[in-house]
C-alpha cells in the first residue's frame, strides 16, 4: 500500500505519468491522504495508468491536474484493469482524447463510492469518464459528479459495457450529462 504519499509533477513517455501498474497479480492501494497530483502521460493515463487484469484502488486520497495527451487525464483503466475508487477526490485533470478523469476499456470494471469527480476536461468524449467494451462496467454510488466537461457526455460517455448509477449528485457538466452510443 501507498499511504500517506504524494507523487507530484512526474512525467511518462508513454502512460502513467506518476504510477504504471499492470498484470494479474500487481495492485496498487492509494491510502491514508495520499497524492497524485501535476502529473503527464504522453500518451494515456496522466495520473495513474492500469492494465492487464491490475487492481488499483484510491481510498480517501486525491488524484488531481494530471494531463493525459490521448486518453485519461487522471486515470486510464485498460484491458480488464480493476479500479475503486473510495471517499476520494479525482479532480482538474485533463485528456485531449477521452475520459477527462477516467478512461475504461476492454472489459475494465471501475467503482466510484462516496467520492467527489468535478472540473474534469476531456477533448472529445467523457469529462469524467469515457467506457468502452461490452464486458466493461461503471458503478457510481453516493458520489457527486460536478462542473465536468467534454465535447460529448460532459460527465459519462459509453460505447458500449454497462452503468449503474445510485444515490449519486450529476449537476453541471457541459453538454448532455450521459451519453450513450451502446
């Protein structure tokens, strides 16, 4: 577990400005007022990248202005990547692709609970979260999702996979607040 850390104003050539996690068997556990903060991707994933069936899990932490030049401001959850995200905060990251906060693909699962997401920026599609894939899924509970935006779905955007949302506060994103092309 990562408790009580900052990772501040780190750079990758490719994805995970400030942490790369991947493989069946790697987890990540962000805790106790951790940071991730003023990090770049040149590619995906400006904060956090996670892939290959890897857990990460953000508990009462904070993941903010982070920048992704494709895909995931903050986070970029690949390729049945598991992410939770608990009594956190992901917030003022930007992608030029999709997913402003997040980006899940290939069957990627994402729980987002008791959490705030807000001034997220994307590009394209998602400013809080992009999702792709039939088998990926979201599920947002008690968690406010605020002033987000993007070209299309200024808080959700989904091609395919399914959404749950519960007890959650979606308030002032651009654009329509979901959007779903599945």
């Amino acid at each position: 577990a990562i408790d009580a850390s900052a990772f501040v104003s780190n750079t990758a050539d490719s994805r995970g400005g400030a942490i790369f996690n991947t493989g069946s068997g790697s987890a990540v556990t962000l805790t106790n007022n951790s940071l991730v903060q003023a990090n770049t991707a040149l590619s995906d994933g400006g904060g956090i990248a996670n892939e290959s069936a890897g857990r990460v899990a953000i508990d009462a932490s904070t993941v903010t202005s982070n920048t992704a030049v494709f895909e995931g401001g903050g986070i970029f959850n690949n390729s049945g990547g598991s992410l939770t995200i608990e009594a956190s905060t992901v917030a003022s990251s930007r992608a030029g692709g999709n997913g402003g906060a997040i980006f899940n693909r290939a069957g990627g699962r994402v729980v987002i609970d008791s959490s705030t997401v807000t001034a997220n920026t994307s590009g394209r599609r998602g400013g809080v979260l992009f999702s792709t894939g039939s088998s990926s899924a979201i599920t947002v509970t008690n968690s406010s999702l605020v002033q987000n935006s993007a070209n299309n779905g200024g808080a959700f955007a989904q091609d395919d996979g399914t959404t749950r949302i519960t007890a959650s506060c979606i308030v002032q994103n651009s654009d329509t607040a979901v959007n779903y092309a599945g």
